[in-house]
C-alpha cells in the first residue's frame, strides 16, 4: 500500500455502522413502531377497550419516523442520491412498513453502501456535513438528539395527526 493510500484511508470516516446498516436499524424501527401504534389504534378505535397502545405507541412512533428522516436525508446526501430517490425514500415513511420496503428497494438498487462516501474535502456542503458528524460522533450524537427534541416539540405542539 503507498503513502497516498493510506493518507486517503486515514482522511476516511470510519464507523462501524456503515449507511447500509444505519438506515436498516431505522426502517425497521419506524416498522416496528408503525406497528405498534396500529395494534393500539385498533384497540381504541375497532374493540372500543382501550387508548393504552396510542398512547404508548403514538409518541414512540413519532420520534422514530422523525429519526428515520433525519438518518434518510443524511444518508441520501452522503450516497447521493437523487432528489427524487430521497424524496421517495421520505414518502416511505408514510404509509405503514413502506420503510423496509424502501431499504429492501434501496440496497436492491445499490443505492446503500456499506461505507460512508462523505469526507472532507468532499465538493458538496451536506458531504462535508455529513463527514464532520461521522467524525465527531458525540457532538452528532447530541445534534441527532437536539434535531429530534425540536421535531418533536414542534409536532407537539402542532397537535396530533387528524383522525
């Protein structure tokens, strides 16, 4: 290996959780949380017993779709995606468990490595983004967290979905 290889491999972000497994882990999540919080909407809505299942699952659901478009936008950046790809990768958020249909779709495609592709010197701002949070992993542990409190907040306070 020559010097410039290994200067490159060391200007890298390295991580263990590489985009492909990232978003998995969320999709699956968000899935997971979906359903939960339709079991709960069946119990309030159709058997008339209880609101326990809304009421756990609805805010645990919220907070993993507002992860899962966080982790969706940063990893369509570092991938680059098109718009319209991540847009179609948001909008599969919406209907239930289309969040792993979507990764299945994504990683089928080859739009989800196993590495990170932003670095440094990266051309794109969101690249460049997207590498100092993989290399600054507490500090982009408590932007995720601060991002999802202030999501969060705002769609409390907006109010629940309507229906």
């Amino acid at each position: 290996m020559s010097a410039t290889q290994t200067n490159d491999r060391a200007a890298e972000p390295t991580t263990a959780l590489g985009p492909l497994r990232v978003f998995r882990i969320v999709a699956v999540a968000e899935a997971m949380t979906w359903a939960g919080l339709l079991v709960g909407m069946f119990l309030k809505r159709v058997t008339d017993t209880t609101d326990l299942g809304v009421t756990i699952f609805g805010p645990i659901h919220g907070v993993a779709f507002l992860a899962y478009v966080l982790v969706t936008v940063a990893v369509a950046v570092d991938q680059r995606w098109s718009v319209g790809r991540t847009l179609l990768g948001l909008a599969a958020a919406l209907p239930p468990f289309f969040t792993v249909l979507f990764d299945a779709y994504a990683e089928r495609s080859g739009l989800l490595g196993t590495s990170w592709q932003s670095r440094a010197d990266s051309a794109s701002r969101g690249q460049r983004a997207v590498c100092w949070l993989l290399r600054n992993k507490l500090r982009a542990l408590v932007v995720f967290v601060v991002a999802l409190a202030v999501l969060t907040t705002a769609a409390l306070v907006a109010g629940p979905p309507v229906g």
